[in-house]
C-alpha cells in the first residue's frame, strides 16, 4: 500500500509541477491544461494537485513498512 501511494503521490507532484510550468512560462506539458472543463481554474488545480502530492506522502510515511 506504501509503494502504491508513493506512486501516486509522485505522479500528482509531477503533474502539478508540471501544471504551474505551463502556466508561468507557457510551455505545452502536463494534463491539466488539456482537460477542458477545468478551463480558467489551471493553476488552482495544480497547486491542489501539489497538496494532495504532500498529503499522500505523509500518508505513504504514516502506513509504516510493507
């Protein structure tokens, strides 16, 4: 269960990262900019995407060894 929220931590840090690059330098990388309803709330979504990240890896941590 760690391995699988590590994991998913990794890819919602990388994704937000990757989400506030497009936004403040205008490089075309990252998934939230290609999702359409999210249209105008980009940056919102990728500091959340960045949040939950932290938050699942103090969960990751708090689940103890596999």
């Amino acid at each position: 269960m760690k391995q699988v929220l590590e994991f998913l931590g990794f890819i919602a840090l990388v994704q937000g990262a990757l989400g506030l690059a497009h936004e403040f330098t205008d490089w075309h990388v990252g998934l939230v900019q290609r999702i359409g309803f999210l249209e105008g709330y980009e940056v919102y979504v990728s500091v959340a995407l960045l949040l939950l990240a932290f938050a699942l890896f103090a969960a990751a941590q708090s689940a103890g060894p596999d």
